[in-house]
C-alpha cells in the first residue's frame, strides 16, 4: 500500500475530533468524583467514545492520525498540571496503537478495533500516576480533600490496575463494536462517509 500524506485538512479533523473526544472524555470523567467508580472509567470511556475514534479512523486513513489524535488529550493534560507519567504513558501506547492500525494498512475493522482498545489504555496512565509518581499526584487530588486521596491510595493498587487496563481494552472493544454499528447504519446513510 503507497503511504498517504496528512494534509492540512486531516490535521482540521484531526483538530476538530480532538476537541470532541476531549470534551466527552472529560464528560465521562466526572464519574472520578467518586474514587471507586474512577476504577471503571476507562471502561465507560471506551464503550462512550468509540463511535468517535471510529468515525475518525473511517474519516482519515493516514499513516500518524490515531496517534496524533491521541496523543493531543494527555499532553494537554500535562500541560494542566499532571505528571510526566500520563504523557510518557500516552507516547507508549500511542505507537503501540498506530503500529496496529498500520498493519490493518488503515481500513481493516478488525485492526482498527484492536488499535481502539489499546488506544482506550491511555487514561489508565492518570491512575499509574498514584503509583509511579506519588507524591506529585497526591499534591494534584489534594484540591479533592484527604479523604478522597486517601480513598484513591487504598483503590489504586497494581492488582487493581491490571484489571482497570483489561476493562479498557474490553471497553475499547465494546466501544467499537457500537462504532462500527451507527457507521453502518446511520453514517453511510447520511453520507457522512
């Protein structure tokens, strides 16, 4: 397959998808109010968010837009204050994701799907910041109160995290799957795509 270039109007989309991904993922993440649902956010994210990762990788089936695409909310979270952990963790994943949907060569659903659900695991890295950079993000959760952090201190374990990464892949899973629906059914109808 010869490679296609981003052009300006992929980086508008890429631009305007960022900002929707980003207000609904920040929607979804009120359920953190309440430090033992935080457990299931990245969960609840995928299966919400799908549609949109979706309907941006069937929008634009270039070499780099997933991974520009996601790696815009964790580097604007760390330029809001969170620790390196959620950028570094992001940047990890994010090749991770990119690499899968290339050897999908762009338009294979089943490779698009597997690039989602590993895409999805980027907001467990707001939670490994409790455990690989502690005190930086007790300082940030502090504006929550004690006893919220120290909720969070007892939740945010690494047994826990094991599964709060394989409920994000289950929900990125689910989240396409649910993509892949309204695409068929309601996007093609309108021509969207």
């Amino acid at each position: 397959m010869k490679e296609k270039k981003l052009k300006i109007k992929d980086l508008v989309t890429i631009g305007v998808f960022a900002v929707i991904y980003f207000i609904v993922m920040f929607g979804v993440g009120m359920i953190g109010m309440v430090p033992v649902l935080f457990l299931i956010y990245p969960s609840i994210l995928g299966v919400v968010t799908g549609t949109i990762v979706m309907l941006f990788m069937a929008k634009v089936q270039k070499p780099w837009s997933l991974f520009i695409l996601g790696i815009l909310s964790p580097l604007l979270m760390f330029a809001m204050g969170h620790t390196y952990v959620i950028a570094v963790h992001a940047l990890g994943v994010m090749v991770i994701a990119e690499m899968i949907r290339r050897a999908g060569e762009y338009h294979s659903f089943k490779h698009n799907m597997m690039a989602f659900a590993i895409f999805n695991t980027w907001i467990c890295g707001s939670l490994m910041q409790m455990l690989w950079a502690k005190e930086k993000y007790i300082e940030l959760s502090m504006m929550m109160g004690k006893e919220y952090v120290d909720a969070l201190e007892k939740l945010i374990t690494y047994p826990h995290m094991a599964l709060v990464y394989v409920g994000a892949v289950i929900g990125g899973i689910i989240g396409a799957y649910i993509g892949r629906a309204l695409l068929e059914k309601h996007f093609n109808k309108a021509g969207i795509i």
